[in-house]
C-alpha cells in the first residue's frame, strides 16, 4: 500500500503499481487539481476535482488519438514496405535454380 497526499488529503493506494509509479500519479492528479483551483472561488474542491478530471481525461483521450494515429501511419508504411520487398524479389522467383520452385 502507497500513502500519497492530494490536495491536501492522505490517501493509501492499493494495486499493483510500483510506489514510485503511485506518487508520480498522485503529483500530477495533485499539480492538476491546483491548477484547476486557481481558476475557481476558494472552498470550490469538488469542482477543482470533476475540471481536473476533465482535463486529464482530455490528456488522455488527445494522447490516445495521437497513438492511434501513429500506429495507424506505421502500418501503412510498413505495409507499403512489404509490397515494395515483395515486388523487389519477384524477380528472383523466374531464376532457374531457385530454391522456391
């Protein structure tokens, strides 16, 4: 069990994340929420939390499109790469003598 401080707040954390990984989470969640309770009227936390948790949603939804994105990009090169091989060694396949026939 982790025991890490959020906005003000102790909470032990259970699961199978390595400590270090905990805190790193609960620094972000913390800096976010901070952030978040800067824009707002003092005594405002369970707004500070759901605007934080809407920003860090959105972090990640922006994250994982990018991801998707990216993968979807390398397999269309890698795609084009394993046409462009195969059409390279098509030649090979009319040598007499190739171990293909």
């Amino acid at each position: 069990m982790t025991s890490v401080d959020i906005y003000g707040r102790r909470y032990n954390i259970g699961g199978e994340q390595e400590p270090e990984t905990v805190q790193a989470l609960a620094e972000y969640v913390d800096r976010r929420m901070r952030q978040m309770a800067s824009q707002l009227e003092p005594g405002n936390d369970v707004d500070a939390a759901i605007l934080a948790a809407l920003n860090i949603a959105d972090d990640y939804y922006r994250t994982r499109k990018a991801l998707e994105q990216r993968q979807a990009e390398i397999d269309e090169r890698c795609q084009s790469m394993s046409k462009r091989l195969l059409a390279a060694l098509e030649p090979l396949n009319d040598v007499p003598g190739n171990p293909t026939e």
